[in-house]
C-alpha cells in the first residue's frame, strides 16, 4: 500500500488529473462542487478520486480548496510580512517538504557570465516530481536550472538549456542529478550540506532571487512587499520581470509572489502549476501545526491521528 502511494505521487498522470481538479474547484468556487462532481471531471470514480488525492496532498479536496482562496492568500500576506528579513538559511528551515534543506546561492562573476559558459560542464537529467516531471541542470560548483516540463515539453527544455549556455559542455546524466532530486523531491532524504545553486543573471535579477530565498515554506508576499523588502519599493513591475526569468524553479521559490489583491497572479510554469504548489505548501505547514499542537496537547508526546 505504501509503496503505491509514492509512486502514485509522482506519477505524471496523477499530476495532471490532480491539477485538473485543482483548476475546476478554483473556477467553481462559489457553486461549492461536490466530490462526485469533481471526481466525474477528471474521469475518476468518487472513491478512487478521494483516495488519490488525499495520498497527494495529505488532506481531503474541500480542506484543501481553503487554502486556495482570495482571503486564505491575504492572511497569509500578513503573517509572512514580517519574516522577510530571515536568512536564507532559516527562511528555509521550516514545517513541509524542504524542512531539511537550506539553499545558498553563488553568481557567475560579470566575465564567466560574458564567456557564456566556456570550459563549464553541465549534466542534466529529467525526473517526476509531485509537481509533473522536471528537468534538473547542475555543474560541479551547484544547481544551475530548474525547469517543469508540461509548460515545454523535453526538446524545448534542452534545447533553453542549450541556448542560456552557449557555450558550455551539457551532457544528460540522470545519475549526476539523482541525488539533488532525491534531497528535493523525497521524503526523509538528507544530509548536512546545503544545496548550492550556480546561476547567472544580472545583478538586480540576483538581488530578487536572493530576496525571493527569504519567504518561509507556506510563505506567500506580493510584488510590491518584495520589492520594499529589497529597499526597492519603486522597483515592483522589474521585479516581477525578474520573478519571470528564475532559471531555478521551486527552490528559488518565485511561486510565492503574488498580487496585492490575493490573486495568484503569473508564473513561468504555468498558473495552474503556482496555484497547486501554493496549495500544496499550505496545507504540509497546516498538518505539521496541527501535529505539533496534538504532541504539546499529549504528556506522553504520542500522536495519534
């Protein structure tokens, strides 16, 4: 049964039944469909439906619909406000999947950036994630690219590879990224060292992807926030241009900006994609306080769910 349920989670076809799902209960919010009327749009039996999605996303469709509303999105603008000036370090270091991970990032200096990659290897390999399948770039001095597939398909992702550096030496080996995908993507996998990423850009768009390292898991703050937390208040159009060219999808985390009024607003990987994410997110942090709340409640510290 365990067994199962992992591979069911990064089963791309999963991915794109449950986006599917995700999409139609955003779009139908105010008429409230029911589970057999969201199970009868991706082609799914009730049961089979509730069983796979909660396997995905650890809770039930309807509790995790709250967490993709207008006012949800807002409280949490609010809460994460404040959190902006963490380090990277903790700003990474919280309930959810990267709980384990802390990410720093290292910029080509001005003259590797002008050689366009000259002398640098590059291997890349292309893996499934809960989020659909994903192509994963790394050179010897860390991750250079993250890229989701569906919103290109395999050939246009070596191909923007290939194309951002030019002339770099970029070979597929999927057992060069299996490890980084394993830290990202699976549960319980770790180790004491920090991803690095090795990216290139210029230096505002550097600047905004650092801020971006800030925004705690389940975090979520909007263009304008971001750009006052980089002393930059004038700046929010740039930095949502900015947020367009991340070449590091997920763990530079642009999917967490969003629009003043609580809409998702744009994403390089798709909206449908930025908005299952953010629910995803949400509802890991909302089930480890609710963990945490039962083993402080327990004197014995034993949780039973």
């Amino acid at each position: 049964m365990n067994s199962l349920a992992e591979t069911s989670i990064y089963n791309s076809e999963t991915y794109e039944r449950i986006a599917q799902a995700i999409t139609f209960m955003r779009q139908n919010y105010l008429t409230q469909p029911d589970l057999a009327t969201i199970a009868q749009h991706v082609n799914l039996s009730q049961y089979h439906f509730q069983r796979l999605f909660t396997h995905w996303a650890g809770i039930s469709p309807k509790r995790f619909l709250q967490y993709l509303t207008v006012e949800y999105a807002k409280s949490k603008i609010a809460e994460t406000a404040n959190l902006l000036d963490l380090t990277v370090d903790v700003g990474l270091s919280s309930p959810g999947r990267l709980h384990d991970l802390f990410v720093k990032l290292e910029a080509m200096s001005p003259g590797e950036f002008k050689t366009g990659g000259i002398g640098l290897e590059i291997w890349y390999g292309i893996h499934p994630t809960p989020f659909g399948k994903c192509l994963i770039a790394t050179t010897v001095r860390g991750i250079c690219n993250l890229h989701f597939l569906d919103a290109m398909s395999k050939d246009a992702a070596e191909h923007a590879l290939r194309l951002e550096w030019t002339n770099a030496d970029i070979r597929q080996d999927q057992q060069a990224t299996q490890e980084i995908y394993d830290r990202i993507f699976k549960p319980g996998v770790s180790n004491n060292k920090p991803l690095v990423l090795y990216i290139k850009g210029t230096n505002f768009q550097i600047q905004v992807w650092r801020a971006l390292l800030s925004i705690p898991f389940g975090g979520l703050t909007t263009y304008q926030g971001l750009a006052t937390a980089m002393d930059r208040p004038t700046a929010a159009r740039a930095v949502g241009k900015a947020l367009g060219s991340n070449p590091v999808g997920y763990l530079i985390p642009c999917h967490r900006v969003i629009r003043e009024s609580g809409e998702f607003g744009g994403f390089r990987w798709g909206l449908e994609r930025k908005t299952v994410l953010l629910g995803w997110e949400a509802s890991r942090v909302q089930n480890q306080n609710q963990t945490q709340e039962l083993t402080l409640n327990r004197p014995d510290g034993i949780v039973n769910l």
